[in-house]
C-alpha cells in the first residue's frame, strides 16, 4: 500500500479528502542501492537552486484541449534520480468529477514524458502531455510527482496544484478601422510634419478594453525605411493626430503609408496613401554629381551636357498622391548654371541664332561657351498638387555640381598676305544666281574663273588670306570652323549695295582660306565704287556628341575701291581701278567674349555670330 507523504499530505489537511486517482507513467528506472537518499523536495517551498523543480507550467488546462507541461529542474536530491526505482507523474481529482483517494481523475490522461538532461547554458526539463477530455467540469486537480525505490524504504512524492478550466470566451472583435484621409499627405524629407488622419472606428485609450486596445498608427515607406514618428493621439472615433512625421533627410522619392493597429484585428493593410519628396540630386550620364563627396565634372565648350534633376517628371507622377514637376509661381528657376552658357545654337546658311538656356525644367540642357576651371550648377524642384497650393520646399537645400570646362584658349588667326588695291579681273558668267561675265572690280590680282559665288576662282594674289589659327591649347579633339559676315558693303554707280549677313555660306571654306570679293561692272560708261567691310569669325567644335561650335574671336577686314570706264565698257581694259584708304586688316585679332553684341551693322550673342540673310 502506497502512502502519500510531504506537501500532499499538507493539501489533504487543508482541503476535503476528495475523489482521487493516481495515474501512473514510468518515466525511468534503476537499481535500488542502499543508503541512497531519494527524497524530493517540493519545489513550492524548497527553492533551493539546482536540488528541484523551480518552474512547473502550465497550471491550466482547458477542457477539450492537449496541453504540454514542463518541469523545469531537477526530479531528485542530487539532480539526477538516483537510487530510485522508478519515477513518476500522477494527478489526483480534488473536486466534482475526478476521484477520491486512490481514484483516478477520468478526466485526464498524461503522455509522452521526456527527460532533457542540462546542457552548459539550460537546467534540465522534463516535459509530458496532457490531454483532458471535452466533458470534464471546471475543478482543481493535484499533479502529484512521486519516486519510488521498490524493495528500498526510501519512498517520496510532491504535488502542485493544476485547474482544469473552460476558458473565457474571446471578447467580441474589435470594429476594423479605417482611414479616409492623410492630411498633408506630401512630405518632405529631412522635414517634419504634423500629420491628422480620420477616418472610423479609432478606439481612443478611455474606449479600450480587453481584445481591443487603443488604436496606434505607424508610417513606412514602401522601400521599408524607418519615418520617425511624434506623439500618437486618438482625438475620437473619427480622428488622430500624429504629433510629427519626419522622413530622415536621406530617404528618396517614393510612396508612404500611414497604417493603423486595426492591421492586428483584421484590418488588410492599406494602400499607401502619402508621398515622401526626397532631396534634389543631379544627375549627369546615368550617375548622380551631386551631394556629399561629389567631385568636378569635366566637360569642353560646345559639349551638349545634359543633366536630370531627381526626381524626374515620371518619378513624380508614379506617386500614390500624385504630383507633377512645376516651377511655382514667383519661385526661382529650378535650375541655375554659372559661366557662360547657351541653350542651342542652330546655323545654318539660311539663318544662325543663339537660344538661351532653359532653367524651367526638370531636365537642364546647356553649352558652355568659355573655358572656366569651377562652374557651380544647382538644382531644386516643386511640385503641383491635386488637392494643395504649388510645394517648395523651405529644405532640403539645393542639390550642387560642379563642372570644370575645357577649350581651346591663347591662340590667334592671321591674315598675312593681303592685297593693297583693288584690281580688275575678266570672269566667266555665271547661272545660278545669273551674273554676266566681263569686267569686275576685284579686291585680287589676276583673278580668272567663274563669277559663281561658289565657282572656281583663280588668283596670282588672294585679296586677303586667312590663315590656320596657331598657338591654341586644348584643341585636340575638335576642329577650326569659318564664318564670315559682311558688315557693310556700299556700291555707288551700279546697283548692288548689301546689307549685313552670311558671307555666301555657312559654314566659310577653311582655315585655311581666302577671299577675293568682285563686284561686276556695267557695260555703259561711268565711275562704280566699293566700300566693303567683312568680319571673319574663327570658331571651335569638338567632336563630342551634339556639340556645337563655340566662337574664339573674329577679325575686321575691308577695302575701298573704285572703277571708271569712259567707252567700250564691256571690255575689261577699258575699266581703270583705283584704290582708296589702306585695305586688308583693321585693327588686330579680337577675342570672342560674352559682352560683345555687334560688330558692325551685324548682331552678336554672347561672342556668336547671327544672321538671318545672306549677303552675297
């Protein structure tokens, strides 16, 4: 006959002799030795650490339901069963529905008993299952642990108290809510904000109860970055203001969501419902100039640079709310670019024209026109809103490049030889445009050939030479370009004054080149006179993609001269020129520059060379 001893018997003081049953597992067995001690200790009043138990749980067992419990601790004094002839888990009903003494609870069936000897880092467990069937009524069990030495007197057991519980039902769920508006629901990073979502159904902290607590909100940005949030207030059902909202000065253009705890009782989670504007950036060939560490970029005058801001047009309107690139009314342009600059120039014969930079738009596309070691370009943007007034952000700062541009630079073109007198020379007529051949007042000598203005001219002395450009640094990689303009060209005695224009084409044969300007004489008697004036533009193009050339200076050239013929005029011998003043150069080389803007009756722009007619 088993006795029960230790704290078992204590409870059966406390409490009434109940129906009980003692339901027995093996969990391991040994020899009995003799004047071993096998005495347990309950862990309830023993918490001597390393000797027992110290942790047994769960105590609760729902009615219905399988349940595993652990034994934290040792079964024995010393830890390991020693001495014992075997040991074992037992429960014992103390009220309506388990047993008396030496009765089994019917209720309860305890399986699957494992021993997890210690490791370095973990005491040792012993885990089992209960199982306990749907119809036992609510009552308190004891689970009585017990090792018994067979032959040996030694014989001990502990008990813990366990409750075989129905559990509560759920609380009722908590309304899912919702939200129906993020306001303001653009942000700027490196920004804070003080944001108001309403929307229904927010549990404010006095509405909150068991299984449906306060409801709180959190903000991520669809790439996962953190956005620090203030203070969160549930002002009502209705409404919650969010104290701030402060995207970190480094997180990019991209949608946002402002989300509710409502996630946690069902809510599916909601679409994002903000914008985050990121930083400007510039970015040129695919790669971002801008920001911390960025170095100088190297560019040559002419070079067509075109550079993005960031975020782009597209990036802007891909947004959850969205948004579109503007320039806001009484803002600066988004762009600026130090140096000199040009949009574009588009020459051709027909017409030549200078366009200015465009700094309005979210792309910047410019030339630089003069070599400079450092020019500064700047970016920033604002956006136009479905719902808002135009955006600018007060911060972030601009984005800032740096560009250093290269060209051709300390060079110069001369015009050695040149004529001192005009001449007259006996030329081929021409069809297109119609010139009749016979005598011309030429600034030339022994000029022969066709009257074209694009024919075939021979000369034993060009009036004026125009020579291959010297001493440029930097030129490697484009070319030298001519473009002659005609500054006046005053014809007495025959019809055929010019106004200013092109010279003939665009561009100027050469460098090398020459010119030899003839003017046709009337068959009739008379005197005809010539006063000319021609400016010869040297200009630069490098061979980079959609680059345009970029002027180096021009030089002033002319002459006066006239022709006088008293009878037989159609005859070239008959016709007497005469020089006035001193032809060829006036004055020296003059170096382009972006302050100039005309020269003669012609208009310059920023040192380019215009023109809407051609001359001759």
């Amino acid at each position: 006959m088993r006795k029960f001893l230790g704290n078992w018997g204590e409870a059966a003081i406390v409490k009434p002799l109940l129906r009980a049953a003692t339901l027995f597992l093996l969990l391991s067995a040994a020899f009995c030795h003799a004047q071993l001690n096998c005495t347990m200790t309950d862990a309830q009043y023993d918490q001597a650490p390393g000797t027992q138990f110290t942790l047994i749980g769960p105590t609760v067992w729902p009615p219905g339901q399988i349940t595993t419990v652990t034994l934290t601790g040792s079964w024995t004094t010393p830890s390991l069963p020693v001495g014992c002839w075997g040991d074992s888990i037992e429960v014992m009903g103390l009220a309506a529905g388990g047993g008396g003494t030496g009765v089994p609870d019917p209720n309860v069936t305890i399986s699957n008993i494992a021993y997890n000897p210690p490791t370095t880092t973990s005491p040792p467990t012993t885990t089992f299952t209960v199982t306990v069937l749907p119809q036992a009524p609510n009552t308190q069990d004891w689970m009585v642990i017990q090792c018994l030495t067979g032959a040996c007197p030694e014989w001990s057991s502990i008990g813990v108290q366990a409750m075989i519980q129905t559990p509560p039902p759920p609380p009722p769920p908590c309304p899912a809510s919702t939200v129906a508006s993020v306001s303001p629901n653009i942000w700027w990073a490196g920004q804070t904000k003080t944001v108001t979502v309403t929307g229904t159904n927010f549990v404010t902290p006095a509405n909150a109860a068991p299984g449906c607590p306060a409801t709180t909100a959190t903000v991520s940005a669809l790439s996962g970055a953190a956005i620090a949030l203030g203070t969160v207030t549930v002002n009502s059902a209705t409404q919650i203001t969010i104290a701030s909202v402060a995207p970190p000065s480094s997180e990019t253009t991209e949608g946002a969501t402002v989300a509710l705890s409502g996630e946690a009782n069902g809510e599916a989670a909601p679409p994002p419902n903000a914008d985050v504007l990121g930083a400007p950036q510039i970015q040129w060939k695919g790669k971002t100039i801008s920001g911390s560490g960025a170095t100088a970029q190297s560019t040559v005058v002419g070079q067509n640079v075109v550079l993005t801001g960031i975020p782009t047009a597209t990036t802007l309107g891909n947004l959850p709310i969205h948004v579109t690139f503007t320039q806001a009314p009484g803002a600066a342009a988004p762009w600026t670019a130090g140096g000199t600059n040009i949009g574009g120039y588009p020459a051709s014969t027909a017409g030549a024209s200078v366009t200015a930079t465009v700094l309005s738009q979210p792309t910047l596309s410019t030339y630089w026109v003069v070599p400079q070691q450092s020019v500064p370009v700047s970016y920033e943007y604002c956006v136009d809103t479905p719902s808002q007034d135009d955006l600018c952000p007060s911060s972030p700062a601009p984005a800032n490049a740096t560009f250093k541009v290269t060209g051709p630079s300390g060079g110069t073109m001369s015009f050695k030889p040149y004529l001192a007198g005009v001449s007259i020379a006996n030329l081929s007529a021409c069809s297109d445009p119609p010139l009749s051949g016979g005598p011309y007042l030429a600034y030339s000598q022994g000029l022969t050939g066709s009257a074209c203005p694009t024919g075939t001219l021979h000369a034993s002395a060009n009036g004026i030479t125009f020579n291959s450009p010297t001493g440029y640094s930097n030129t490697s990689g484009g070319s030298f370009k001519l473009v002659q303009l005609i500054s006046g060209d005053v014809v007495t005695g025959v019809s055929g004054t010019e106004g200013a224009g092109l010279d003939t084409q665009y561009p100027y044969p050469g460098p090398p080149s020459n010119d030899n300007p003839a003017l046709v004489l009337p068959s009739t008697p008379g005197t005809v006179t010539r006063t000319f004036t021609a400016n010869m533009f040297l200009m630069w193009q490098s061979s980079t993609t959609n680059s345009i050339p970029v002027p180096l200076g021009y030089q002033t050239w002319g002459f006066d001269g006239s022709a006088t013929c008293s009878k037989n005029c159609g005859t070239a011998s008959n016709w007497k020129a005469k020089t006035s003043g001193t032809p060829g150069p006036v004055g020296g080389f003059e170096k382009s520059s972006a302050s100039q803007t005309q020269v003669g009756d012609n208009i310059l722009v920023d040192g380019y060379p215009t023109w809407t007619v051609v001359s001759r």
